[in-house]
C-alpha cells in the first residue's frame, strides 16, 4: 500500500547494507585495537625501546656498580640527566 514496490528490495538495496555493515565493524575493530596498543604504550614511545634517559641510567649505574665511577660521579651524573631539558 505505502510502499510502491510490495517491500521487496533488489540486489544493490542488499549489497550497498552488506558493504555498509563491514564498513563499520571494520571501523570498530580498528578502533578497539587503535585503543588496546594506545594504552599498552602510554608514555608515545615506541614499544621495547627504552628512553635516551633510561639508557643513560642503566650505563651509569652499571659502571657505578663494576667500579668505574664513585659515588660522588654517580649523582652528579645522574642529577644532570634529570636536569630539566637533558636527554632531549
């Protein structure tokens, strides 16, 4: 009565809603997984790469530990790595 051709749909009707929902679980799935590496990696930094910082930290306290430096080289070593704009 309304509808002006019985309710049946044709063949493009049933394509373009079968692209239009793959689209879209598309589109969810990548942001479930866009969310998921985000917050495994909080900080931007690419993941198993340590920071120019903590490198530095662990190669002071490696040679604070075998002897090569004392203490006295450790901190002032380790308060210029943690100065404001070092390790940049």
């Amino acid at each position: 009565m309304m509808w002006s051709d019985h309710g049946a749909w044709g063949v493009g009707h049933w394509l373009a809603m079968s692209f239009t929902m793959l689209l879209i679980w598309g589109l969810v799935t990548a942001l479930v997984v866009w969310l998921v590496r985000d917050s495994r990696n909080p900080h931007g930094r690419p993941t198993g790469e340590p920071s120019q910082a903590g490198r530095a930290d662990e190669v002071l306290a490696e040679r604070f530990a075998s002897g090569e430096i004392d203490e006295a080289e450790f901190t002032r070593g380790r308060t210029l790595l943690h100065a404001p704009g070092a390790g940049s």
